[in-house]
C-alpha cells in the first residue's frame, strides 16, 4: 500500500500573508517525505507539532461534505481534491499547515465509495466466492494496519460518518486494533528504541493517548425549523439548546456507554486505544445544507451587514477566537460576543473548525489530555514532539507497520504481518460464522457416510457413501469455509476407509471382489501373516465352484481363481496327479526359455520381418532353405483330398478369416508365415493366452488348453454314453457323425484325390438309394466292404460351477436319451453353428440368481479308418473387438482310433485385463465357439 502526501513548503514571513493566493503545493510518497530532510523556518523549529488523523466512511451517493471537503475547511485551502482517487489501495494523504503547527494526515480505504468502486473493479469477472473473501479479508487487515499507524502517531482523531448515525461496527474495529496493538508492543518498542524522544513515548509507543472525536453529517430528513419549536413544544418558549446540539449530545451518551460497555474505554487512559473528553464535546453534527441557496446567501449577507455595538473586548483571531466566543458565551451581559447568542437566549452553535481547536489547542499548549476518570485517576504520559523528532518515529513506524522496511527492521515488519491473526476473530465475522456452520455440519456428514456401512468396502462404495456425505454437508454448510472443510470431509472419510476399512480392490476373473482387506500378496516361498500391516495374504473371494479334471473322470473343488495360471494350469495339474497324469496326450508348444531371467513381452504393435530384432533373425538364419520347401510337419492332409463339414454343405472358409483353410490358393502362399512367426522367441514370453492380436513369435509359460486320450475308439460305448461323474440323467452320450468312405474296390480312373464336395459322386440324388449300402436292395449291396460308413463321436460339453455336467446337441438343446440306443441327433448341427461359449444351467436351484454353464470339454471319438480329423478351436469370449482365442498349435490332426478330449480354458484373459463371465442382463451369443471347430479328410489308405 502507497502514502502519498501533499505538501505546503515551510513559508517564510514575507510570504505567510500570500499563503492563500500561493498554491504550491505536489504529491509526494510517504516514504520520500519521512526521508528527505525538511528546512523549516527557524522561528517555527523549536515549536511543537500537533497531529491530526481523519478516517471514517465517505459516500458519493449521499449528500453532504466529504472527508476532503472537511480537511479543506479546516484549512482555509482547497487542499485535497474530490475526484482524486489515488492508488487503488487504501492510502494515507498529509497536508502540514506550518503557521498553525498542525499536521493532517488523511486515511482513504476500502470504507470509501470510489477505493470500493476499483477494489471491486479489480477482482475478475470469474473469482469464486471463497477468492473474493480472501482479497476483502487483506484489504481489511491492511486497513487495521494503517489505522493502527494513526493511532501511533496522532494526538487528536476525528472519526466521519456519511449519515447522523453511529455505525456500531468501529466497536469491534477498535477491540481488533486494542488487540493487535497489545500484540505488536513489543516489536514497535525494538523499532522505536533509538529515536531521540522521551521514555515514556518509547514505552507506549505513542505521544499520548490519542483523543477521537467523532464528526455526523445531518441529512434532510432531520431539517427543523428556525425558531425550534419541533416535537410540539411552545414557540413562546425556545429550548436552550438547538435540536443538532441535542442530537450532539444524545450521540455523546450513546458512544460512551457502548465503548463503556465493550471496555474499549476503561478509566485509566493509558491503557486504552484512545480517549474522550469527559467535560468537553467529542461529537459534532454537521448541519444539512441548505435547500434554498438564494435564501442562505441572503442570510449570509444581511449578518454581514448588520450593525454590532462597540465591544470594548480587543478581536482576537486564529485559535484564540474559540476561547473567546466561549466566554462571551458565558457572560451575554457583560461585553461579550453579540453573534454567539440568539434570539430567545438560545447558545450559538460552533464551527467544525472551533471544535476541533479546543482540543488542538490543549495540545499546543502543552496541557495534555486528563481523561482518565474514577476514585483514583493517573496521570497519562503527553509529549508535545518538534517536527524533526515526529518524523524520525513515523518512519520507523511506516516501515513496520505500513511501508517498505529497512534491512534492520525487516525482521520485526515480518512478525507484525504474523500477527494480523488476531484480527480474524474480531473482524472476519463472515468466516468465524461460516466454520461454526461448517463444524457443525462435519459430524453429520460424518455420520452419513458412515451408515449401513460393511467393515470392510471397495473403492465405488466409498465414493458413494463420500457423495452422500456431501450432500449432508452442503445442506448444512455455508459460507466462505465450505470448500475448505469439504476437502477435510474428503480426507476424514479417505482416512477411516484407509485405516482398515479398505477392500482388496483385486477381483477375481469371474468378476467377484477379494473379501480381504487391502493386503500384500506373498512373494514366492514366503508365507501368509495376518498380524503384519498390511497383512500378506491371498486373494480369496470366498467363491467356490466344482470342476472337472482335464479328461472329466474326476472333479475336486476350486477355489475363485484370481490369475490365469491358477485357473487354466494350476488346478488342472495338481489333479493330473491323482487322475489323467498317465494318459496320452498331445502337448502344446509353450515358451523354452534360454537365459536365467526372460521378460515378459511389452504391449507393442506386430513388427515387419525387416524390423524384428536380430537375435531371432540370427536363430534362424540356418533354417532358411529348410522353410523355403513347403512344409508337413504341422498337417496330416494332402491339399486335393480335404473334406470339411462347411465344404461338404456348400458353404465357404472364407467367413472364418485368417482361421480358414484355403489351401492351394495363392491367398496361402501372402499369408505364409515368416521366419520369425515360425521360430519363437526365447528370451521373451507372452504375458497371457494365444489370441488372434498377440505378437507373433511369442510363446506363454504355460498352455491354457489340454488334449488328452482316453483310450481306444472302441472304450466309448455309445448305448452307456460317457461313464463320468457329474452328468445329468441321459445327458451323457455323444453325438453321431456319419461320413461316406469308397472302398478301393470300386474306385474308378477318378482315383482317391476327388473330394466330397457335395456333388452327384459323394450324395445320392432324391429319391434313390445309395448302391451297396448296408440293409438296401441292390445286387452290389453284399459284395461292398464293411467301410463304406466312418462313424466320428462328437460331444460339447457344458460344466456349472456345481459341477453339473451335460452335453449339447445344440445351441439352445441338450442332449436327453431316456432308452436305449444312444443319441439320434447328428452331429452336423453343432458343428455347422457358433456353439455358445454359456448356456443357462438346466438345474438352477433354489435360489433367484440364475447360473451358467460354460463349454468346458470336446469329446471325440475318431474310428479306425482312412480319415483325418483335423481340431481347430477358436473361441471368441466376449462382443467384438474381443479378440478370439487358440490353442498354441492350430489345425491339429487326431491320429486314428482314439478317444480324445480338448479341455477348454477355464477363463479367458488379455494383457488388458479377463474377460469376465455374462451377467444376467446380458446376451450369450456374444460369447462363443466359432464353427468349424473339427474337419475331416479322406486319407490313402495302406497297401494291401
């Protein structure tokens, strides 16, 4: 904040009678004043200095003088401009009237209507409330300050209302400044302590208890008539006192009891802020201006003009003249004064002017202030400063309180700004009110958050029961503090979620939360512990399901999975021990590893062959003649003799995308694998399962997928269906599929390389009967061999978590043999459709919440017979863009006379995250095996 002052250069005694005619008078700052060195004129260097402090409030809107106007009637000069707003803070303007030893020091501030009008100027269109709070909160503290500056260096105050009304509210500005001024004593007394005045001025760090007086502007409405005869009094009979010397007086009464009251005035004097006059007046009414300016000038000039008696008495002028007119006052019939008494004996009302010099002149005289009252009054300290010793305090004392400070002093300034806490519980009554209200309302919100509350809950329902909370709370909540003890709710209800209330967040890959609290996850080869914090423990969702081993000849229970290792290998294998361990099987590739410590692969988008690191170009560099020859090492089936179900109906691979055969197109040859496709790596493994959007040349640690045999073609009996545990009533038996084999006997110039492709060769035409099959009519029928019909066992079975087994002959049937016989339906139903990945359980229990059942294994039952049947699952777990899921090796080949099972995964799961189960309202077709999951070729039959 800037002080600037406006100054009358020391006049010499030629020019003190042009004083008024001379306007000499330039701004400078507070601070360039207080430093430069003033030459004052010698008769006035001894004298003393007697300072006068303006504040109060000031309106534009309201008619009547304002503090300005005020100064320039005390002066006789037009000193201060009206529309001078000065800095956009508050700021404190000084006129030194060096004839009459007087310095005005005028404060303007915030309280002011134009430093209010740019204050808000100042503040942006968008400033939130609690921002705007903050700015008038230091426009206030710097007001305590400057006012405090005042307090410190003033003998005599005067106090300006806009109105004839006492504001109350310099009841609690004084008790905040009576508190900060007890506060920062002692560091003004270090400011102060080399500054050539007395001690006790050092002590109480002021000249004296400074004198308020208090200045009321009238307005209209209070306008009587001249000859006092308002309220319905007698005119024959005037009051001695004038209505604005009444209300003076009904104003006085007021302001002391309420400072009385308040203990801002005590009866020792030099313990208070300030000090009023107990037998003299300290409260003055300006009078309301004229309506009728004709009418005033009228007056003016016929009191001018009138014709007075000879006064014995001599004229005195300047101060002497208030003393005067107040013993004329006294004595009307001895000589005095004749304009200070009325018609009708009534006193004559004083200037503002003659107010104020009464209590200056106590000051220049040197006589002191004596207001303290009671049985045993003490004398207060008074000093009567020359100009040079005021200045050397009031700069220390603006570099504390008000300006920039020295480097000596920078320190104490700092601890003044630190002190400015006390202020808040006087002045801020806004923010005081607001964390009462918000106080009150924390336990509510508190309670509400904490209502039907588990002990332990996740992250969605502390971020639920927290919105609640705030809900209660703004309902309650008010003022500037909102936001700030709204951000304590949050952390209050973060603190007691955090301190054992916190859910593991980890959900299991059926979508199930673990029911422990927040816990660390035992590293390998160390083991739980429940007493740590937090506690190592693992996951458990408390879910529990029955599953089948990999051949389906025994179920165990299983606990909620949590990773796919534990769901898909984990609980498989520890059930190989005691069932399927010793049992044929078709491994599937999985990562090799050649270092001690391989990664995991990152999350990088598939790299062209050119740009493939160099480690597997260089392992691979040996092979390359090798792969450029076609290779058989993944296939069983020559190109020209295959026959696939979708083939055999007439439809096309295409649909099935990168998963389709296409075989002897040149489509096969773009779509070739490269070299590092087919040479996995070694040193990095995928973080996962196979799906069509990993990387290629990456393998997992482990295979999600089993094939095992369960014996020969002829261990499964098609009247008895599958002997496992599990499986529903007539739901066991595998489903027939018939294919049409020519014998070599009656093989033609067309040899074994023509495909059934549905044509006139390979179906017989409506209506007729194929030649030489089993039970028809037909001279041929007898001498056919017994191979002609290849019947292949195909069965989908579904799995519940109660370990309810069945299978399917179809999407949306199962499979019921009541008699003997075995199952009628074919299997080219299932295998031409998208078999559904879940099903609804046929036996849903008791309880409202329905249960799927997954598609867990593929029975297959291939004969001993000239064909190929060639496995290839792809599933697609999820509505796109789910990728679709595969075994390691794809198009895999059953060898002949077998009975196989392909156990599907138990979860499926991307580096993004599992892909979770159905819930109820969802669909199931999203969620599927593709078709085409098994096709079959002729193969050639040995020699004879």
């Amino acid at each position: 904040m800037r002080a600037s002052l406006f100054l009358f250069p020391p006049p010499t005694r030629a020019a003190s009678s042009n004083m008024k005619e001379a306007n000499m008078t330039f701004p400078v700052s507070m601070g360039a004043l207080l430093q430069a060195d003033l030459q004052e004129d010698a008769q006035y260097r001894d004298d003393g200095l007697c300072v006068v402090g303006v504040f109060g409030k000031s309106s534009t809107m309201q008619p009547g003088p304002q503090k300005e106007t005020i100064l320039n009637n005390l002066a006789d000069k037009h000193i201060f401009s009206l529309f001078d707003d000065g800095p956009e803070d508050g700021n404190i303007r000084a006129f030194y009237h060096q004839e009459t030893r007087v310095l005005y020091l005028l404060l303007s501030s915030v309280c002011d209507s134009r430093q209010l009008l740019l204050a808000c100027e100042s503040l942006s269109a968008g400033a939130a409330h609690s921002d705007a709070h903050d700015v008038w909160t230091g426009l206030d503290r710097q007001h305590c300050l400057h006012l405090l500056y005042l307090f410190s260096v003033c003998h005599v105050l005067l106090l300006v209302h806009p109105n004839q009304t006492f504001d109350v509210t310099h009841d609690r500005l004084f008790r905040a400044l009576d508190a900060l001024r007890q506060k920062v004593l002692p560091l003004i007394r270090a400011a102060i302590k080399d500054c050539p005045v007395s001690k006790e001025w050092k002590v109480n760090c002021r000249p004296c208890p400074p004198r308020l007086l208090f200045v009321f502007q009238m307005n209209g409405s209070l306008k009587v008539s001249a000859n006092g005869s308002e309220s319905g009094g007698n005119p024959d009979k005037p009051k001695k006192h004038s209505p604005r010397r009444r209300l003076q007086h009904a104003l006085e009464d007021q302001i002391y009891r309420i400072f009385r009251k308040s203990r801002v005035l005590t009866n020792q004097s030099s313990n208070c802020l300030f000090t009023v006059p107990a037998n003299q007046a300290f409260v003055y009414v300006i009078p309301a201006a004229d309506e009728d300016p004709v009418g005033s000038l009228l007056g003016q000039l016929r009191s001018n003009c009138a014709l007075l008696e000879p006064d014995s008495t001599p004229v005195v002028s300047g101060p002497r003249r208030y003393q005067q007119m107040r013993r004329s006052a006294r004595q009307p019939g001895c000589g005095g004064d004749p304009a200070s008494v009325l018609m009708g004996g009534q006193l004559v009302d004083c200037s503002l002017k003659e107010f104020l010099w009464q209590h200056v002149e106590l000051v220049l005289t040197k006589k002191g202030f004596d207001d303290s009252v009671g049985r045993n009054p003490q004398p207060s300290h008074f000093e009567l400063p020359t100009y040079s010793k005021w200045v050397q305090v009031a700069s220390k004392l603006h570099q504390v309180l008000v300006g920039d400070a020295e480097e000596e002093i920078v320190e104490l300034a700092s601890k003044v700004q630190g002190q400015l806490k006390v202020l808040e519980g006087f002045l801020d009554a806004d923010t005081k009110f607001s964390e009462n209200r918000c106080q009150k309302a924390l336990p509510l919100a508190h309670s509400a958050y904490q209502s039907n509350l588990p002990h332990n809950y996740t992250t969605t329902v502390h971020k639920n029961q927290l919105a609640q909370a705030l809900r209660v709370y703004s309902q309650h909540a008010r003022g500037v503090a909102f936001q700030r003890y709204a951000l304590q709710l949050h952390e209050d209800c973060y603190k007691f979620w955090s301190n054992g209330h916190q859910l593991c967040e980890e959900r299991s890959l059926t979508d199930q939360h673990c029911v422990h609290k927040f816990h660390l996850l035992p590293q390998p080869g160390e083991k739980t512990d429940m007493d740590r914090n937090p506690p190592i423990l693992n996951h458990n969702s408390r879910g529990r399901s029955t599953s089948s081993c990999n051949c389906g000849r025994k179920q165990a229970p299983r606990e909620d999975p949590f990773d796919v290792q534990g769901a898909n290998y984990d609980f498989y294998q520890l059930l190989e021990e005691k069932c399927c361990g010793k049992l044929e099987r078709i491994e599937f590739p999985v990562f090799q590893p050649s270092t001690p410590d391989p990664a995991p692969a990152c999350n990088q988008a598939q790299e062209p062959p050119s740009e493939a690191p160099a480690l597997a170009l260089a392992s691979v560099s040996g092979e390359a003649e090798q792969l450029k020859e076609p290779s058989t090492t993944q296939s069983h089936t020559p190109p020209d003799t295959s026959l696939s179900l979708a083939l055999s109906l007439g439809q096309s691979t295409d649909s099935l995308g990168p998963y389709g055969d296409g075989e002897g197109t040149e489509t096969q040859v773009q779509k070739r694998p490269s070299l590092v496709d087919r040479q996995p790596s070694t040193v990095e493994y995928l973080p996962g399962m196979m799906h069509s959007g990993c990387p290629k040349g990456l393998l997992p640690k482990f295979s999600s997928w089993s094939l095992v045999k369960l014996g020969p073609a002829k261990s499964y009996n098609c009247h008895t269906g599958l002997e496992q545990p599990g499986f529903l009533p007539g739901s066991s038996f595998l489903l027939p599929w018939d294919l049409v084999i020519r014998s070599r006997s009656e093989e033609d110039n067309t040899g074994l390389t023509e495909p059934l492709d549905g044509g006139t060769s390979s179906w017989p035409a409506p209506n007729k009967t194929l030649v030489g099959k089993r039970g028809s009519t037909g001279g041929l029928g007898r001498s056919r061999r017994r191979d002609d019909v290849a019947r292949i066992f195909v069965g989908f079975e579904y799995e519940d978590v109660r370990g309810r087994r069945f299978i399917s002959c179809g999407p949306d049937k199962i499979v019921k043999v009541l008699g003997p016989g075995g199952a009628k339906d074919p299997a080219t139903r299932v295998l031409n459709t998208d078999m559904p990945l879940y099903i609804p359980s046929p036996s849903q229990g008791r309880g409202l919440k329905s249960h799927f059942a997954q598609l867990t294994r593929l029975f297959v039952v291939v004969p001993d017979a000239p064909l190929d049947v060639t496995l290839n699952p792809q599933v697609q777990p999820g509505p796109p863009p789910c990728p679709v899921f595969h075994p390691e090796q794809t198009d895999l080949v059953l060898p002949p006379d077998g009975f196989w099972v392909l156990r599907f995964p138990y979860s499926y799961s991307t580096d993004r995250g599992p892909c979770y189960p159905p819930k109820e309202n969802q669909p199931l077709n999203n969620h599927k095996v593709l078709r085409a999951i098994l096709k079959a070729t002729t193969a050639n039959p040995p020699p004879p």
